[in-house]
C-alpha cells in the first residue's frame, strides 16, 4: 500500500482477523504507519487497542489477514525479529522492571544489539535527551518518580533503535502536568523522525499532537481520517470529548 | 535530659500500658510455648558454665532481655514524639519481663495441678522440676517472676546505656555463649592447631566452660572488644563507601583472604568438622542452582531435589558394582559426562511442559514433579534398574590416582565439593552480567515486558532449568560418592524446601547471601538429616527454619547478606538477634541488594 506521497508504509494490518479463543477481538483491521509519521489509535475500554499492539509485535497472531513490515509479510515471525526490524513498545503504565537499575533497564531494551560501540552511542544520545535519566544511573527504577520512570520507559524503547515506537496509553496514570510534559517529549521524538503509533484514551491530547488517526468500537474500525478531521467529528466530539 | 518537651511522661510511670501488655502477653506466650515445645528440657543437659548455667535455662532467659528490648525499642520508635531514653524504658522492660515470669508461673501452677501429657508430649515432671529449679514451688514462682523482671529491664537497659557500653557487654555475652555453645568445633579446631591445653584450661571434663575460666575469658573479650572499638566498623564503612575500582580492590582482597582460609582452614579440622564444611559445599551447590531458578530467573522451583536425585542415581547406576541392571563401573568423572547429559534431559523434560505457568501454578506442579521422581526411584516398576526402597549401594569413592574421596576421609569429601562449589560460583557469577543472565533478571521483574524486549522467554525460562538441574545434579553425584549409598528416601521433598529457605534467608539472587545462607542454616543449624555446629538443637532444626523464614519474610526479605556486612565485627550468633533487633529501624534498608556478591556484576 501506499500513500499520496508513494511511499511505502513502514507497518501495516491488511484486513486483520484474531481472536481470544471463540472471543473474536478485531474485525477485518486495516491500519498503515508510513515513515515518520505520528499516528493514534482511540478507541474505549475492550475496543481491541491493546491487542492491536500485541498483533503488531507479534505477541498475538492474527488468525487472518496479514501483519506487513517493509512490505514483508511477518505473520509466524517471533517478536524479536519485528524488534531487531525496527518495531518497540513503550508498555501501558510504563512497567519498568522496578528492581533493577536504570542503566540496567536501558541496556536491556538493545538486549538484540550486538553493537557495543552503537549502543554506548545510543545511551549517550538518551542521557542527552533526558539529563535527568543520566544523574539516576545505578538507582533502582522503581524508587524513581512518575515522569522519570517515563523517560526511562521511552529511553528503553529508543535503545533498540526503532523505526516506529509504540505507545500504549502513554498519559496513562500520569499527573496533568506531567501528561502535557510527556506529550512534549513524545512531539519532541517525532521530530526527530521517528514514526510514532500511539494508543490512548485521552482523545483530545492526542488528536492535537497526531497527524492522522483511526477509532476502534469493539475492534472495528470506525473512523479513519486526518487528525483535524477526527478532531471536527461531531460523532467523536460525543463519544470521546465528552461533548454534545 | 536537659530539653524536657511537653509531652514527656510527668513520671516513669506514665506508660502506653496497652502496648506494654501486649508485648508482656508475646513475652509470657513465647516462653510458655517454648517449654511445651520441650526445648528447655531437651537442652538443660547441655551445661554451658559448670554447675551454674546449662543452654536449656539461656534459651529461656534470652527471651525476657529480647523482648524487654523490643519493648523498650518499639515504644520510643512508634511514639508520636521520639522520647528521650531512660528511666521510662526500664519500666516498660520490667512489666513486660514481669508479665512474662507471671505466664511462667501459672504455667508452673498449672503443671502442678493437672496432668495434661495426653495432648501436650511435654508436660512433664521434668518440665516442673526445670522450671522449680528442683526447690518447690514457691521458690519457682517468685524465682521466675523476679528474674524474667530483671531481664526484661536489662533487655530494655541495652537500649538506654551509652552504645559503647552496650557494645562491649554485647560482645562479652554473645562470645561467651558462643565459645561455650560451640565447646565441641573449638576443641576439635584447638586439636588441629596442637592447643589442646588451651581447651583443657577453658573448658570442665564434663563440657561447659568452668567458672572461673569464663570469668577470665569474658575479661579477656571486654579488653579486646575495648581496644577494637571503632575500628571494625570504620573497616566496613571504608569497605562499603569505596567505589569502582577501589571497590573491586578491596572486594578481590577479601575474596581472596575467604578462599585461601576456606583452602586451608580444612587442614586443621578434624573429622567431624570436616563432614559438616563438606554437608555445607554440598548444600551450597544445591543453593547455587536453585539461586539461578528462583533468584534469577524467578521461577518458584519446589521440586528441586528431583535433579539432585539425577545426579546420585545416574552416579550410582554407572559407577557401583551393585548396580541391580546395569553396572558398568564407570570411573566417577566419566560418569560425570552422563550426570550433566541426565540433568540437561530431565531438566528440559520437566521444564517444558511447566515452563508456560506462572507463581503459584509452576510451584505447584514442580512440587508434583518433585515428588515424582522420587516415587518413580521408589516404584516396584523401576525397581530392577534402581533398586526400589533397598537403594544402589557400594558405590566406590573418587579415585583421583594420588588419592581417594569417600566418605570415610571427609576432608577429601570437602575438596571435592569445594572444587564443584568453584565452579558453580564462577558460573554463577559469569551468568549473572551476561545477556542470559540479564534476560532472567528481566523476566523475574515483569515476563510480558521482557517479551516485548525481544526476548525469548521460553528459551531463557528452559535455561534457567537447565543449568540449575546440572548444578543440582553435580551435588547428587558428589553425595553418591560421599556416602557410597543412595535411597530414594535420600531425596525427600524437605530437601527442596530447606534449600528453598537457604536461599530465601541468605539473599535471592546474590552469591554471597547464598553462600552466607548455606553456612548460617547447614553449617550452625544444621541439614535434614546432617547435623551443624548447634547440635543440641537438631531437634528443633525445622522451628528454628520456620521462625526465622517467618521472620525474614517480614523484616528482611531481601536476605541476611546486608545485614551480615554490616555485624561481620560481631559474632556469628549476634547477628541473627542483631537482625532481629535492628530489622525494622528505619534507614537500615537503604542498601538493598548492594552487596559483595554482586560487585562484578555491575562493573561490566
């Protein structure tokens, strides 16, 4: 598939099936992130956003349809190799793992890099991007603060150098202000080039910093248009802006 | 006490009575408990200061000057206002030391009263007249309530006088005891050194220090710990503040130091401590295996000892000429090569179909498996290959060419482990800064997160299992060539839970707080059927387990490690009460985890 522009789309659902055992979670998904791009994904509670982020890492596989990277069909392909190809998550609630220390959390997110030189390089550009994160090195992440931990947690993602960065519920469990501030680092990552799919319940916040963006109903897809557009949408306004 | 603040007690007397009585009721309850256990009865025989002192009275006096302590302790800490130490604190002692004698005493009536040995084993005349000190009872009555009084102030004095007092008279007591407790290890180690006179001079012909002798050696440990005051714990602190390659200095000092009295230390030992340093290397192995699987990669592993079982039997079949089916005689390092093929098979064997379960569920089922194994060593199907319950034995020792390892020669016993023990630590420790060991780390914080890594959880989980079993199996084998025999019920599943424990109470994850765990729970407590340095207390060896299992759980689950770095100046015995008193001040858990064992890991 391509887009306007003829580029071709980094990853990709072509008309995804999965289900729970006879639970049948998302219907005939069609979704398309092309580099660079910040796109979300809105949708309520059981609306199948989380397993469209596990289908897209192949922790869940689709019982039809096809999951495309670069124009590969990746289906029976394990995490890892959609890892080492450029595809990371930053978890729900940022789950960092609490007892180790930060450092520690950060080399494990290249536990696929064999590059020692590249990943010494990597954890230098993190410490820049987030000074704070390099004065907390050998603490151990789960005394850190909400904000910090989600530094860390983005830091851990970068670390595998990804093409496209996953966010599942990124404001979640977050203080107002440390929403916005979290919104900031994630338009901050974007302008770097990096290609952005967010998943998140606050439609509004989202809609504002995304380009384009689907609404998921009970793992279909609903609505499909430029952020601006969605952002417009008196149905949405209701349903999500809590408006109308 | 200069600054009085307003919500001083106006008199000694103002006291949080509830709180008071509360501790005064743990106190009697405690003490009570432990008669009708049998544990004063049992251990009276064992005369700590001739005539005068015998261990079964200390393990009930410890008790009042504990809880005294904690009382006193407690009641400043969970103030609203931090009160100033003093007469306040005396009192508390007292009433709960006194409620505690009074607990006694009607236990004593109650002895005297009704004949309840049906349901209680313990309650005996012997029991009476312990507790009467054979001089009726009224003389046990008052006898009990005024000096459980006395103690629990005295408890609750080591709380109120200057630390450095405190400090020495700690020392003295807890040495003594030590010294007296551990007659039959020092005498055995004296023999070794040619100091027997130094021995006959301490210790009474029937055992226990004579008075006079322990007079002069706790003058002797007061004059001592005088003079080293300060400086051990300045030795700590320096070790503990020193960073990087200063650290790794100091660190690779005291391992080295460890290692060559470990080689050594051996040669000097007669035989029965030998046998309980070579139970220790043997429970150590096991400890470092199970430390991978639960500490590590944190799987709940409670049917460990199946891969111990692999070990001795495969040893067994291959090398004894008793084998019922098949006996080639191996030589036992060629036997070797099959113990890790069976470990790696049986592991993955077992480990496949649980590996997919979580907490509770994988405990369960390697509980099951556990048991499993044994029973199948045991069945009548197995029999004509394993020897069902008559077990495989005339299994030779280990031929080295310039010498023998059997059991009868336990030193070499001990080497041999000591060379496994090596291995596995080095292993271990290897393991534990490489990217496996890092996935394991990763898993035993949050599985899901570790598989969005990229990381092959499966993969890594079997590994674990795997090089736990081996480990495990390399134990097993050693055991076969140390005791020459091997049952089934050689593998019991308490085998399982005490390494579970050792693990537990030395320190998840870290090779030092299983090595310090193996020597604190093998070592002076004691193995399943293997007896430790406290002998007297084989009896309670699974109590003792228990309660301080219980214990760490709720003041120290991160292991003892932290906390026997910063007692290492005191004595062994110390520091199990030193836990237990210095457990829930705050600032004594800032340095979690950071402890010798993982010093390299974290340099890279």
């Amino acid at each position: 598939m391509t887009d306007n522009n003829g580029a071709t789309a980094l990853l990709e659902f072509r008309k995804v099936n999965t289900h729970y055992g006879a639970v049948h979670i998302l219907k005939d998904v069609d979704l398309a992130i092309y580099p660079g791009e910040l796109v979300c994904l809105l949708g309520g509670n059981a609306s199948g956003k989380s397993t469209t982020l596990k289908t897209l890492l192949g922790m869940v596989t689709p019982t039809s349809g096809e999951v495309v990277l670069d124009g590969e069909v990746v289906n029976d392909k394990p995490t890892s190799y959609r890892v080492i190809n450029g595809v990371t998550m930053v978890p729900e609630n940022r789950r960092l793992f609490k007892r180790l220390s930060v450092k520690e959390n950060l080399e494990l997110g290249a536990y696929l890099r064999n590059d020692k030189d590249g990943i010494a390089e990597d954890l230098e550009k993190i410490y820049d991007l987030f000074p704070r994160v390099k004065e907390r090195l050998s603490q151990k992440s789960g005394t850190l603060s909400g904000g910090e931990q989600q530094m860390v947690a983005i830091g851990r993602a970068l670390m595998s150098r990804p093409r496209v960065l996953l966010m599942d519920e990124p404001s979640m469990g977050l203080s107002p202000a440390l929403v916005q501030q979290n919104f900031e680092l994630i338009q901050q990552i974007h302008a770097d080039g990096m290609a952005i799919f967010m998943v998140e319940q606050n439609a509004n916040m989202a809609l504002s910093i995304a380009d384009r963006g689907w609404v998921l109903q009970t793992g279909r897809v609903v609505l499909d248009d430029s952020a601006e557009a969605l952002l417009a949408n008196p149905e949405l306004r209701a349903s999500y802006l809590g408006e109308g | 006490m200069s600054t009085m603040t307003a919500t001083m007690p106006s008199s000694a007397l103002d006291q949080d009575w509830r709180r008071v009585l509360r501790w005064g009721l743990i106190c009697g309850g405690v003490l009570i408990a432990l008669c009708l256990v049998g544990m004063p009865v049992e251990l009276d025989r064992r005369e700590l200061i001739e005539r005068y002192l015998s261990l079964g009275y200390v393990s009930v006096l410890m008790i009042p000057i504990l809880i005294g302590r904690i009382a006193a302790t407690q009641v400043v800490l969970e103030g609203v206002e931090s009160r100033k130490q003093g007469l306040y604190d005396l009192v508390t002692g007292l009433a709960v030391g006194i409620l505690g004698g009074v607990s006694l005493s009607l236990l004593i009536v109650a002895l005297d009263s009704w004949d309840l040995r049906d349901p209680l084993v313990n309650w005996s005349p012997k029991l009476f007249r312990f507790l009467t000190y054979e001089n009726g009872i009224g003389f046990g009555l008052m006898a009990w309530i005024v000096t459980c009084g006395l103690l629990g102030m005295m408890g609750a004095a080591s709380h109120v006088v200057p630390a450095m007092l405190r400090r020495v008279s700690g020392i003295v007591v807890l040495s003594l005891l030590g010294i007296s407790v551990l007659e039959g290890a020092i005498e055995d180690l004296s023999e070794g050194f040619g100091l027997e006179w130094l021995t006959d001079l301490l210790y009474a012909k029937k055992g226990g220090l004579t008075l006079t002798s322990a007079i002069l050696a706790g003058a002797a440990i007061a004059f001592v710990a005088v003079l080293t005051s300060g400086r051990v714990k300045a030795l700590t602190t320096s070790y503990r503040e020193k960073e990087g390659a200063d650290r790794q200095k100091a660190s690779i000092i005291l391992f080295v130091v460890v290692a060559v009295l470990v080689i050594v230390l051996p040669i000097f030992l007669g035989k029965i401590m030998n046998e309980l340093l070579a139970n220790v290397g043997l429970f150590l192995l096991l400890a470092l295996g199970l430390n991978i699987v639960v500490g590590l990669a944190g799987l709940l592993d409670l049917g460990y000892v199946a891969f111990f079982a692999v070990g001795g039997y495969t040893t067994a079949v291959l090398t004894s000429p008793n084998s019922p089916f098949f006996a080639p005689e191996m030589h036992f390092g060629f036997a070797l090569i099959f113990v890790v093929i069976f470990a790696i098979v049986v592991g993955l064997v077992i480990g496949a179909p649980v590996i997919r379960m979580r907490g509770d569920y994988l405990a369960i089922v390697t509980l099951g498996f556990g048991e499993i194994i044994r029973l199948l060593f045991l069945s009548d199907w197995l029999g004509p290959y394993f020897g069902g319950a008559q077990g495989i034995t005339n299994i030779p020792g280990v031929d080295l060419g310039f010498a023998t390892v059997k059991g009868t020669d336990p030193r070499s016993v001990f080497y041999l482990v000591l060379f496994f023990c090596a291995i596995a630590i080095y292993v271990s420790w290897r393991l534990q800064a490489s990217r496996l060991g890092r996935s394991w780390m990763a898993i035993r914080e949050d599985e899901q997160v570790a598989e969005t890594m990229g990381i092959n959880t499966v993969n890594s989980k079997l590994m674990a299992f795997v090089v736990g079993a081996v480990m495990a199996a390399f134990s097993g084998a050693v055991l076969a060539a140390k005791v020459g025999s091997i049952f089934p019920t050689s593998f019991m599943i308490l085998i399982s839970i005490i390494i579970l424990v050792v693990v537990i109470v030395g320190g998840m994850g870290n090779i030092a707080g299983v090595m310090v765990g193996s020597f604190v729970l093998i070592g002076v407590l004691g193995g399943p059927k293997q007896p430790g340095l406290l002998q007297e207390f084989q009896n309670f060896k699974l109590l003792i387990y228990g309660m301080l299992l219980v214990f760490m759980m709720l003041k120290r689950p991160e292991g003892l490690v932290p906390s026997a770095r910063r007692s290492r100046e005191l004595h062994q015995d110390e520091f199990l009460q030193d836990a237990w008193l210095k457990g829930d001040k705050p600032g004594t858990d800032d340095d979690d985890g950071e402890t010798v064992g993982d010093d390299g890991g974290e340099e890279e």
